[in-house]
C-alpha cells in the first residue's frame, strides 16, 4: 500500500495542475511581484474580477442549453449562491475584521476561491460531467 503512496500523490498534484487556469497563471504572476498588502489585495481583486466574468460566461452559455426544469433549478441554485457568496463574505468580514490590512488580503483571497469554484462547476456543467477530474 506504502508504494502506492508517491504514485497516487503525483496523479493528484497533476490532476490539480491541470486545472490551473490563465486567470490562475496571472494572479500568481501577480503576487510574485506584490511587495504590499494593498498590491496583493489588488492581484486578487483583478483575479476575482476575471472569475466573476468567467462564471457569468458560463452561467449564460449553460442557460442557453438549458430549458424547463433544469433551468429554474439552475437558476434556482445560482441566486441561493449568490446568496451563500454573500454570506460567506460577510463572516469572513466579521472574522477578519480585527486583523487589519492582512485581514483584508485573507478575505480577498477567500472570495477569489469561492467565485472560482463556482466558475468552475458551471463550467463542469457546460462540459455535460464531471467524470473527468480536469472537469471539475
């Protein structure tokens, strides 16, 4: 079972490497030259911004093919994370409110995760599965 161990270790760190994305690329290009907390809120601001359109993009395309049920329900479950996004930020507001500027950068890159991870399951939907970890 041990020797399994590197083998399974590296089939993960690639499945995640495959995943990466340019928007991922730019906002490590990013952060490699932010000196500043103010510089590294700003990389994942502009980071965010881009996954915010990319899910938007893939929302739109996905309702597009949708019709009927599946499409309330898309939309449905788009406005409760919508919601669940905004909830989440607003702890994370509450949690990171006394740790000053750094706080602000633990908050940012929070809020980056969240709307990639949406971003990239509208786009695992748009795909038609999630069979393919590179999909998900």
């Amino acid at each position: 079972m041990k020797k399994w161990l590197p083998l399974a270790l590296t089939l993960v760190s690639s499945s995640a490497m495959a995943q990466k994305s340019a928007i991922d690329d730019t906002l490590d290009h990013c952060m490699e030259g932010a000196s500043t907390t103010s510089a590294m809120t700003q990389c994942y601001g502009d980071a965010n911004q881009a996954w915010d359109k990319e899910l938007n993009n893939q929302y739109g395309k996905l309702m597009k093919k949708l019709s009927g049920e599946p499409k309330a329900k898309l939309r449905a479950a788009q406005r409760n994370w919508l919601t669940y996004r905004d909830s989440w930020l607003d702890a994370g507001r509450s949690r990171y409110r006394d740790q000053g500027t750094l706080g602000t950068v633990s908050l940012s890159a929070q809020s980056v995760s969240v709307v990639r991870n949406q971003a990239m399951l509208l786009q695992s939907m748009n795909n038609g599965s999630c069979a393919n970890p590179d999909d998900c």
